[in-house]
C-alpha cells in the first residue's frame, strides 16, 4: 500500500482510495482514525519528527527506516526491498517501541508488517 501511494500522489486522497482498493485495505479504519484526535496527535508527532530530521528533509515522502534516513532514491524506487533489508539484518533491528507501534495499526496493516519484522 505504502509503495503504491508512493508512485503516484499528486492528488493523495484519490491515490489512497486507488492504492487501498487494489491492495485490499479496508479503508473505514484508517478513516476513523485519521478524522479522530488520535489521527490529528499522530500527524503531529510525526510532523515534528519529521522537522527534527538531521540531515533535514529536502522532499517529502522522505522516508526513514528504523529511524535512519538511508538512500531515499532507493527506498523511493524499492520500498519493499530496502524494508527488508534493515529487517534481515543487514540494518539495524527494531525495537520493542517499533513493535509496539506496529501493534497498535489496523488489521491488515499490523499483520502485513509483523510478517516483516519477525
């Protein structure tokens, strides 16, 4: 889902709808959650980490993995294998933090990434 709103956002809400109808993803979820406080405290934690970047962002989607920012044309041309990597040892390992993070995403996603991460 993530690799596929990466490719073409130029109008996001069109692209989610898009990504998530192809991917399966059922979408009332993440919905709900985005127009509830929780969404709004979300995207502002993680705008201000995403301001707290060093180095500092330079285009958005800038994606980090585990925390680092690696090489952002890679991840941005293979989103699924450079996840990999970090998750399979040739990168750092995540922590229970990540994993707790994880837990707490809707169904599909949550179960789509602990495949991942263990």
């Amino acid at each position: 889902m993530v690799a596929c709103m990466i490719k073409n956002n130029i109008i996001p809400r069109d692209t989610f709808y898009r990504c998530a109808k192809e991917h399966g993803v059922e979408i009332e979820s993440i919905k709900k959650c985005y127009d509830s406080p929780h969404g709004a405290e979300l995207l502002k934690v993680h705008g201000e980490a995403t301001h707290a970047l060093r180095p500092a962002v330079t285009f958005i989607p800038t994606i980090t993995l585990d925390g680092a920012q690696y090489v952002q044309k890679s991840i941005l041309k293979d989103l699924f294998g450079n996840v990999c990597q970090v998750v399979s040892g040739r990168g750092p390992k995540p922590d229970s933090e990540v994993l707790d993070e994880v837990r707490q995403l809707p169904g599909q996603l949550r179960r789509g990434l602990f495949w991942l991460l263990n």
